[in-house]
C-alpha cells in the first residue's frame, strides 16, 4: 500500500513540510533573499524513512519554489543530489553557482 504525501509550504517557520497519513514526515529548512531559494536542510522522521518521502518532498518544493519565480542554491547535499539526477532542475540553479553544488554548467542527458 503506498502512503500519499502532501508537501505545503510552512512560510511562518521557513520550510517545506511532507505530511503522510496526517503526520508531518519531514520537513526541507529554506532561507529566502533577492529572489533566491537557499534548500538549508532535509529531515526525514525515522517512521517514513524509506518510503519516497524524501525525493517527493524535494520535487514538491522545487515545484513550489519555481512557481514562485525564484532561483534555487541547493546548500542541502540531499538535494544538490537530487537536482543532479534530475536535469530538469538544474536550470533553476544561476549558472555561476552550479559548480559549486557539482552541476554542469548546462543541463544535458544523464
């Protein structure tokens, strides 16, 4: 049976939150400034941990955050890696900081 994750974005407390079954799941801490996105951190509670919460989080708040117009800074490892094995986000990283999350400079096949 899989278990359906709701991601909502908690402004007041800075972050991306994944409900699961009605429990928070896990959360992704973000900082915004001049129309940046800086992912900080990524929890997974111990309940969910391997069941997908993680990676649909991440896409949630990417999403979320492109929505909004807002370039991304993946400071978050879970995330740089998540951004690297989906190209489709790589644009939303400025091409001067993506060496420094180990992106390519342009996006491309994998």
């Amino acid at each position: 049976m899989s278990v359906r994750i709701d991601v909502t974005d908690n402004s007041a407390a800075q972050r991306y939150e994944a409900h699961a079954d009605g429990r928070e799941a896990g959360y992704i801490d973000y900082r915004v400034r001049d129309g940046r996105i800086t992912l900080v951190h990524t929890e997974v509670h111990d309940d969910f941990e391997g069941k997908g919460v993680g990676s649909t989080l991440v896409k949630g708040a990417l999403a979320q955050a492109a929505e909004a117009g807002l370039e991304l800074l993946p400071v978050c490892p879970f995330v740089a890696s998540y951004v690297k094995r989906h190209p489709e986000y790589v644009d939303f990283v400025p091409a001067s900081e993506r060496a420094r999350f180990g992106l390519p400079e342009t996006p491309g096949p994998t």
